[in-house]
C-alpha cells in the first residue's frame, strides 16, 4: 500500500524483565497488521527470543529504562518516518496502522491518537470502549485519550519537541500532545483501535510515582495551566500524599487546621478591637 507522503512507518515498544508473554502478544499484533511498519525496535530487558519472528527488522535490547526513555530511544534509532509506539502490554487492531496512517494524511495531521478499548484475560473481543474527549481540552488536568500505545507521530514533530520528557515519571504521553500543540503542530483522535489490556502483573507506575510525577507535570505546566487545572491537580497530589502515608497527611491537616482556628481567632479578635476603637471615637 502506498502512502502517499508518508513512505514508512516505525513501531517503538518500551518493556522491562518478566513480561516477555504480553510482549510476544504486543509484537505479534503489530506483525499481522494489514500496514506493515518497516520496523520494530523493541527497547528495554527482556528474556524473549526474536528468532521465530522473520518479519523483524530490528530489535534493540538493552537496560532497563523508563518509558519515555525507551520511547526516546527508540524514536532516535527508528528510520521511519513515521512513529507509532505500543506498550509491551498492549495490543492493536489488525487495522490499527492502516486507519491510523490514513486518517493522518486525510487530516493533514501531524499526530493521531487511536480510540482505546479494555480486554482482559487475552480476550479483545469481549473489550469495552474507554471514552476519549476526541479534544485536548482540559488536558492539563485529565487524560482526553493520550496513551503511550496509542500515539501516531510524525518523526519531524518528535525531533522538533525532542521527544517525551524524560523527567516525568507519569504524564509523559499526554504531556507529549501538549509540547506538540504549543509548537502548532495539529493533533487528532483516528479510529484506528488500540486495545490496553487489565492484567496484575506489575506496571511501571505506583503510587509513589504517580505522586512525583504529578508534582513534576503540575510545576513544568503551571504557568500555562488554566486555573480549574491547577486546582485539580493541588488535590490529586494532596490525594497521592494521602494514599502513601495517611497518618503524616493527617497530622499535617491537623496541625494546618489548628493554625487557620489561630488565624481566624486572631482576626476575631482584632476586628473586635477596631470595633470598640471606633465606638470610642463615637
């Protein structure tokens, strides 16, 4: 299938040790796609094996990184000109590329993102559809549908941003979208299907990470964030502060609500005096 003005397309999929059997779904949803990427860079530790897997181009295996490290990595090695990364975790509709390409140049879009559907116990027929804002509004302080498994960019874009910030332990993916409209690059929802999977297995977030990652997303966008954003997000942090050591928050709001009770006193008492002051003057 010619694409017009987009010659190849590159797939990037982050993993880390003892996942190689959702990897090997994640890899083999991307080899049966009716668009076949020139590549797939599999970036991270794992065990798995690559031999059965003829139509590989390339795989990169190396240390264990974060996710928005891995994506950097892949992307910098990739040689397509467009990138379309998967979580090791995560599969794809067989149309998935395909739709997500075409929608792309139809648009004129710089970036798509695909809609999203949850599965569990390997079973993509029985998944249900997770709403997405098909917008960025309200980015800042919710997900409108951005994952990492879901993005569909332009290479020149991500070079452009330098890719996913690296600094952010949550929030990277869909503080992507943001440092690609702030550069005027036009973003869109595709309706190519991306299926993320429920599973116990351990994932590479927590709520500790959540907490930091949150604080950091929350002090790099606080300038440019609306107000109602920077409301929501001073209560998840407070939220994760909770969750982690709930009796420290609550000695902490203890010892606050002591000193607003201080406060307000103080001031009772002082408006009292300008009060009698004035019916002294009288």
């Amino acid at each position: 299938m010619k694409l017009n003005s987009v010659n190849s397309v590159s797939v990037v999929i982050p993993t880390i040790a003892g996942r190689e059997t959702l990897l090997a779904h994640a890899v083999s949803s991307v080899l049966a796609q009716t668009l076949a990427p020139v590549e797939i860079l599999v970036i991270g530790d794992t065990k798995l094996e690559f031999d059965s897997y003829v139509n590989l181009k390339r795989i990169i295996v190396g240390r264990d990184l974060n996710a928005a490290q891995a994506r950097n990595q892949g992307f910098k090695l990739a040689s397509g000109e467009v990138i379309a990364f998967l979580d090791d975790d995560d599969v794809w509709d067989k149309n998935y590329l395909d739709e997500s390409i075409q929608f792309l140049l139809e648009r004129n879009l710089d970036a798509v993102f695909g809609q999203i559907w949850l599965f569990e116990n390997d079973d993509v027929t029985n998944s249900i559809r997770i709403k997405s804002k098909e917008s960025l509004n309200g980015i800042y302080h919710l997900n409108p549908g951005v994952i990492g498994s879901n993005t569909v960019v332009r290479r020149i874009c991500l070079d452009k941003v330098k890719g996913f910030r690296e600094d952010l332990t949550v929030s990277h993916d869909k503080a992507l979208a943001i440092d690609l409209a702030a550069e005027g690059f036009s973003l869109g929802f595709s309706p190519g299907k991306c299926f993320l999977r429920k599973h116990p297995l351990p994932r590479l977030t927590d709520n500790r990470s959540q907490l930091i990652g949150t604080i950091q997303f929350t002090k790099i966008y606080w300038k440019q964030m609306p107000f109602t954003s920077k409301v929501i997000n001073v209560q998840k942090i407070n939220s994760l502060r909770y969750r982690i050591k709930p009796q420290i928050h609550r000695l902490l709001l203890k010892m606050l609500f002591k000193q607003v009770i201080i406060i307000l006193k103080f001031l009772s008492f002082f408006r009292g005096k300008q009060g009698s002051s004035h019916a002294e003057d009288i």
